[in-house]
C-alpha cells in the first residue's frame, strides 16, 4: 500500500535519512524502531509531505505522492497522527473528530456514513464520548493522544501513521492504546507505527524495521526481530 | 575571521568616500536619508525581529525625536549635539510608554495599539501649536557642530559616523546575553520567565533601546531635511519602515541597510525609465540565476520557482513596454514589494544567505566555545543547609473555574533527595509544576522553598531563588543554537549593562567568556556538545529534552524539576537519563520527576508521591507506592510494568 524507495530527507543543511526504503502491505501493521535522532519521525513527515524529500520516491498505492503538498497526500487517503498531540484545542472534540472527516466532506473521498464512523471512533475511545462537547484544549494528554488517533481513523484512510502515540501516557493509558492499536489490526487498517516502547510496538506489528543513523539496518517479520539477540540488545531493554 | 575585517575596511572605505565618488549634493542628501532610516531600522530590527513584537508606533517614535531637536532647537536655539542627545532620551522615555500595551496584548492587537499610539503623536504634534508650530513646521538653519557649519558633504559624515557606531553598538547588543533575551522571549516567554529573565522587564528594554535609535535617527533626519512638519510621520512611513525590515531580512544589520537603501532609492529609481529598465532587467537575471542555483542543489522545486522567476522576467518585459514612467510608479513599487515579500520570507538577505549555504554566527561561537578553558565544574553544586526540607506545599488547592486541578495536595520534599510524582494523565502533576514555579498562583494553601513562601512571587525571581524546570511539551528557543539556549539559562551570571557591552569592556568581555565555557561545559554533561552550534528546532525530539535539562542547570538550581523527561526516548536513551539524573543529584541537587516510565521511577526515586483527580492517593517508598492497590487501580493497570 505503501511503498517507499531510497529516500533521502533533512532539515536544512542536515541530512537526516539517507536512502530509506521499506513497504507496509495493504491490512499490516510494520513497525518502525530506532533510537533518538535515527529519523523516525523525519520518515513519517516525508511520507505525509510536511518536508520535501531530497531523493527517492514515495508510493501511495499506485499513487507517487513524492514531495506533493500535505493536504493532497491527505486526500488521497494517508492520516498522519503527529507526534506530540496536535489536536485543534480550541475546538470541541466532537468538532475535532468531524474535521478529520474533511476530506469526505469535500468529495476528495468516499463519503460513507460520518455519523456511524464518528459514532464508532467514540466506541473505540469510550473517554472521547464522555467528553464529546468539551475543548480539545482542555483535555489531558493521553485524552488528546485518543483524540489526534481518533481523527486520524475519521478520514477513513487506506494507511494510518502514528507517531508515538503512547508518548507522555500513564501505564494504564499504554496498555490501552496498544490494545486499540491490535483491535484497529484486526480489523484491517494498515499502519505504519513508530513507538519509544519497540517491544510492545513487535508485538502488535507484523513486520518491522530497524532504522540506525537514517539507514534501515535491519528488517524481518515482528517474530524474528523480537528474538534477534542484536535488536534485543540495542532496543527492547526495560519496559514501560 | 580576515575575511569580513576586509570587507568591513572596504565598507567603511566606501562610505567615507562615497560623497568625493558622487558629488551632486542630491545624491549625497539621499544617501544621508539612507544612513538616517537604517538607524532607525536596526532599532526596530530589536523589537520586530528579535523580541517577535508588531510596532507600528516607530513613525511616531521618529517623529518625537525629530520634534524634540526641532523645538529645542525653535525655542532655545540649542546646540546640535545637545538636541541630538535629547532626542534620544526623550524618545527612549516614550518608548517605555509605548511597550505598557506589549505587556499585556500581541499580534493584531499589539498592531492597533501602537497605530493608536503614532496617531496620537502625529496629531498631537500638529496641535499644540505653542510648542511645535504645529502645520507650519519648523525650519532648521544649516547645523553647525563646534563652531563649524556642516554642509551637506560634513553632514552626511555626521550621519555615517553615527551609522557605523549604532551599527557597532547595535550588533554587540544583540550578541550579548541582552540579545539573548530578547530573543528568548520570542521563541518561548514562559520559558524565559522560567529561566529568570523577566518577560516584563526585557520587552520594556527593547522597547525603550528601540526608541533610542528610533530618537536618534528622528533628530538627524531634522537637520538633515531642515525642515520638518507632522505630516511626515504617518501611517505610511511606518509601514515603510516595517516593509525594509521585512525586505531586507530580519535579524541582522545588512538586512537593515539594504532595507533602508530599498525604500529610499527605489521609488527614485522609477522615476527616471532608462534606470528602471537597467533595474528589472538586472532582478530578473538575479531572481532567475538565484532560482536556477536553488532548483539544482534541489532546495525548490521547478514548480515552486516558475512565478517569481515569471513576475521578474514579466516586470523586464514590461519596462521596455512602457513609454512613461509616471502612472506607472506606485503599481510597479507595490508589485515588486508584493513579490520581494511573497517569495523571500526571510529576506533578501536571508535568502542570499541560504542560496550561498553560509552559517549564522551561532555556529561559529559554538565552535569557539570548545576551544575556552573548562570551569572546574559544569554543575554547581549544592551542599547549603545540609538535610531538612527543602519544599513544603501545604493544603495546595488550584481551582480553574469549577475544576479543583489540585485538591488540598500537601507536598514535602527534603532535600538531596529525588521525589517522584505519578499518576494519571490529568491528575494535577504538571499544574503543581506550573504552582511550584510561579506560572498558577495557588487559589489557597501554602509553599514554601527554604523556609520563605514562595506564594504570589513572579516565575522569573522564584527561578533566581533557586527553582529551575523543564516543560511536558518541550519550550526551547527554537531559532537559536543549543548553545545560546543554556546561555539564556546563565542570564543571571551576568552584571555587565548596557555600556559594558556596546564599549566591550573587560568585565563583559570575562562575563561572556566564562559563561559560554560554562554552557559548553553544561552541554558536554548532557553529552549534547557535538551540537552545541544547531539549531535547537532541528534537533531530534530526545535531544531537545536533554537540552532543556542543560538550560535548567545553568540556572544553578537547588531544586529542578524534570517533566516527563523520558518521554518519547527508546530504552537505551532512557538508560542515558537515569544516569545523568543521578549525576545530578550527586551534586546535592534535589530533583522532583514526573514520569511515566515506571522503570525509570522505580530505580532512581527516594519517594513517590500518587495523584489522582487533584488529590494525593499514595505517598511512600516506589515499591510501596508499587504494590498499593489504589494505585494500581488508578494508574498502573492490572498487568507488572
């Protein structure tokens, strides 16, 4: 679904990716892990076109959507749940969760039936509903971290990134999204996952990469990474 | 360092011999406007550029201190260099005036109030008539400086002398810790409040500087017109103004003299065809070689590129269009700013500066940094008072409203120790931080920091007391280099003032040595001292954390408070934390942690305090607090973390 090619991303003088490429299949859930600095999240921002790739191509499908604006590879159905929550905090959460259904609004996508999806996004994330009317603003930050996931679902995309979603999250919070995150899996969503907790990020992935110093260094099916002494060594120390 | 001592001799060699190069007075009166209005813009660079505020009052400005020279001058006949002096000052005084609304109002606001505030000059002038001669205006005799009479050649040196020497003065300032300041209000005020530099005190500061050069180029530009009237200092002047800011590029000096020479020289240059024609031909050859370079070293793309090189070339063509000049002048001044402004948003020279690849000075200074001598020790240490409480928060209650964030939460931390603080996301732990730091005033309830109640004092004197922080979402001084980020942190080492650092007197000179081997010493502690001279925006998410844990330090706390400084690190960067922590309190630092990562408050806390709903649920050792079932129910889950 999701194809990216030898690509190569930064910040102004910086290149921080350099020559990345990886796939995420239709219904999968691929995993990307790495330390801080590996250009996780800089991966994440070139595929949804928040920075313009140096090199290399970005696939959507049969779609190139290499350094296209934002708002069209949105569109063309690829959510992005930022890292750090950025929620619209001055709207309500009803109101929040609408605006991710923009693009069915406007006709870019199938309109289906918003209602029922916003009525299955609250069923996914029981505390939304409870706070439906308030200010996204206003809500605590494993509230907004449901809320930024919630609206990415509302656009009904053919591939969901999530970046860090368990970031800043009470223990009870973590468990919670990584099991929304395996019953969203079952139910056929494909995601690109980037997690701080790499061995809860294998479990419900996959497929996974292993991104060192803006290089993939090694890649496998989930299984095999979590039993790969090296990875283990390197990333799945400690728990949450 | 050879290369920019050279041009700066032959700039200086220009400028000093520009009125022999060019003899007709008009073009040297012109050049005397050039210099005057560059004055005035790197002030306004100050407020605009570096502090993030909107002034449309700096017309107003340069017309108090054009006015205060012209009726001293009216009424008591006084010297030049006394009116010149008086003009600062008068101007610096209602610079301060002028800052009371940018303490309370920003962005479109601000804008209104300080419009309201170069209106009200501009009328005020024109009615106390006693005083200022209002419509007539005032006339200047030719200026006459220790007995001789300058003519226009002797007065544009005046004018350059003082352009070289605001320039000097202008530039040290603002790499000084002063600088600093400002700019750290910009990139985020609660963090510089958090930081010990006041928000309050810093932006009446860059106003009142501001207005002093606003003051200084308002009584040259009298004497060098001879004649002034308030009909001058509109509402068009100073938006003028703002257009050279943003045209020649914020943030530094050259931006604001290419500013200066655009607004004075090319509503001349439109005068005259022959001249226009040689003038777009030659920006769009600019614009179209600039372009290319940029689409090849794959800055831009082709898409992206194709308007503005089409306008320039456009604008080409049509100069050699157009049989006259005259209809056309305005249109063609406001097309060309439209497109200078669209298309380089940071400047002309902002732009040269990216198309060339040349680095700020920030990491230059950060290169040097590694060379100074290393203090004896980067983390001061603390070891007053020995044991006893350091922090007692009795019966805290915060209300917003009809939410209680903190219930009667009473908090005691002794010192030398690490206290932990968890709980739900929600539960008050980041609103105790924000009331432990002066940000909430506590409705009710009691705190105290080394036996003195802390209650009601500003985030700035609480951090001088000895308080420093770190924020949830990270609030660096993102345009500014990891480096200038813990120099902020190390404002408070600093007693040099204003003439310490425009002359670079000896004590600054020591003061800003030392702090800068300090804050490179600091970041060598966080192990962030091979990106001492980036950017703090483009450093990666773990990173930023640790940098705003160097800042901190450098405050020389007795107590920091870390939030959620594990957030969005993997495993092994985590470990990395746990260590420094510990570093941290070796140097008897008392350290209160909010954290998620159990791991993380299990190995390194003494004590754990629960929140939840605003209320203290537990309290105790981590592995009673671990094993409470309360907190189990409320935060950690059924499952073993």
């Amino acid at each position: 679904m999701l194809t990216l090619t030898n690509l190569h991303a930064g910040y102004g003088k910086v290149e921080v990716l350099h020559g990345i490429s990886l796939e995420v299949p239709k219904g999968q859930v691929v995993t990307l892990i790495g330390s801080n600095g590996a250009g996780k999240t800089t991966t994440m921002r070139a595929i949804s076109g928040m920075i313009a790739p140096r090199e290399g191509k970005v696939m959507l499908g049969d779609v190139d959507i290499t350094g296209r604006d934002s708002h069209r590879i949105a569109r063309l159905g690829l959510a992005h749940s930022p890292e750090g929550r950025r929620v619209f905090a001055t709207m309500s959460v009803n109101d929040n969760l609408l605006l991710g259904a923009f693009p069915r609004y406007t006709g870019a996508r199938a309109r289906g039936d918003i209602a029922a999806d916003l009525e299955r996004a609250m069923d996914y994330f029981p505390r939304l509903k409870e706070r439906r009317t308030q200010l996204a603003g206003t809500l605590s930050g494993g509230e907004q971290q449901m809320l930024a996931m919630a609206r990415a679902m509302m656009m009904n995309p053919e591939v969901v990134l999530l970046d860090e979603p368990s970031m800043g999250l009470a223990p009870i919070l973590v468990d919670e999204v990584f099991r929304i995150i395996s019953r969203l899996r079952a139910e056929g969503v494909t995601m690109l996952l980037v997690e701080q907790f790499a061995a809860a990020a294998l479990n419900v992935a996959d497929y996974g990469y292993v991104l060192e110093n803006g290089r993939i260094a090694v890649h496998g099916p989930a299984e095999k990474l979590k039993n790969d002494p090296a990875v283990q060594a390197a990333y799945l120390g400690g728990s949450h | 360092m050879k290369r920019p001592l050279l041009l700066a001799a032959i700039g200086l060699a220009l400028l000093v011999g520009f009125p022999f190069i060019v003899e007709n007075p008009y073009y040297i009166h012109l050049a005397q406007t050039i210099a005057i209005y560059a004055i005035l813009l790197f002030g306004l660079d100050i407020v605009v550029g570096y502090t993030g505020q909107v002034s449309l009052g700096h017309a107003g400005l340069f017309g108090i201190g054009a006015y205060t020279a012209g009726v001293l001058y009216m009424h008591f006949h006084a010297p030049l260099l006394l009116t010149i002096v008086c003009g600062i000052g008068a101007t610096a005084a209602f610079g301060a005036i002028l800052a009371l609304p940018a303490l309370r109002v920003t962005g479109p606001y601000l804008a209104m109030v300080t419009l309201a505030f170069g209106t009200i000059i501009q009328i005020l002038i024109n009615e106390v008539t006693d005083v200022t001669n209002g419509p007539m205006g005032i006339t200047f005799s030719k200026p006459v400086l220790l007995g001789m009479v300058l003519d226009e050649r002797a007065y544009y040196w005046v004018c350059s002398f003082l352009l070289v020497a605001s320039l000097i003065v202008v530039h040290r300032l603002l790499r000084s810790h002063l600088g600093r300041a400002f700019e750290a209000l910009r990139g985020s005020p609660i963090a510089s409040d958090c930081m010990g530099v006041s928000v309050y005190r810093y932006k009446v500061y860059a106003f009142v500087i501001s207005a002093g050069f606003a003051g200084l180029a308002g009584s040259l530009y009298a004497y060098s017109e001879r004649y002034i009237s308030p009909n001058t200092y509109n509402f068009e002047l100073t938006v003028l103004f703002l257009l050279a800011i943003i045209m020649g590029g914020r943030k530094t000096r050259s931006g604001a003299l290419l500013g200066a020479t655009i607004i004075v020289m090319l509503p001349k240059l439109l005068d005259d065809l022959a001249l226009f024609r040689y003038v777009s031909v030659t920006l769009a050859v600019l614009v179209t070689a600039g372009a290319g370079l940029l689409v090849a070293r794959g800055k831009t793309t082709l898409a992206r590129s194709a308007i503005p090189v089409a306008g320039s070339v456009a604008l080409a063509v049509l100069s050699f269009v157009l049989t006259s000049m005259t209809d056309w002048r305005l249109s063609i001044f406001g097309l060309i700013t439209l497109l200078v402004v669209y298309y380089l948003q940071d400047g002309i020279v902002g732009y040269v500066r990216q198309a060339l690849g040349w680095r700020g000075h920030g990491a230059d200074d950060a290169a040097q940094a590694a060379l100074l001598a290393a203090p004896a020790s980067a983390v001061s240490t603390s070891t007053a008072g020995g044991a006893g409480e350091l922090v007692a928060a009795d019966q805290v209650l915060m209300q917003f409203g009809g939410l209680k964030a903190l219930n009667e939460v009473t908090l005691h931390v002794a010192r030398g120790t690490i206290h932990g603080l968890i709980g739900p996301n929600g539960s008050g732990k980041s609103t105790m931080m924000n009331v432990l730091t002066g940000i909430y005033v506590p409705t009710a309830g009691a705190i105290a920091f080394k036996g003195q109640s802390i209650v009601g004092r500003t985030s700035a004197r609480i951090a001088l007391a000895g308080i420093a922080r770190t924020f949830q979402n990270v609030q660096l001084f993102g345009e500014m280099t990891a480096l200038q980020n813990v120099l902020v942190g190390l404002h408070h080492s600093y007693r040099s003032n204003l003439l310490d650092v425009a002359l670079h007197l000896p004590r600054f000179r020591r003061e800003e040595r030392e702090a800068t081997a300090r804050a490179y010493a600091l970041l060598k502690f966080v192990g962030l001292e091979s990106l001492a001279g980036e950017e703090a925006r483009n450093l990666p998410y773990g990173k930023q954390r640790l940098l705003e844990i160097a800042r901190a330090l450098a405050l020389n706390p007795e107590l920091l408070l870390l939030d959620e400084p594990a957030a969005g690190l993997t495993a092994p960067d985590i470990k990395e934390l746990v260590v420094i922590i510990r570093k941290i309190r070796e140097h008897g630092i008392t350290l209160i942690l909010i954290e998620h990562h159990m791991d993380v408050v299990m190995s390194v806390c003494d004590v754990v305090t629960v929140l939840d709903f605003g209320q203290k649920i537990a309290e105790g050792t981590p592995a009673a607090v671990q094993s409470d079932p309360q907190v189990i129910k409320a935060y950690l889950g059924s499952e073993a973390h």
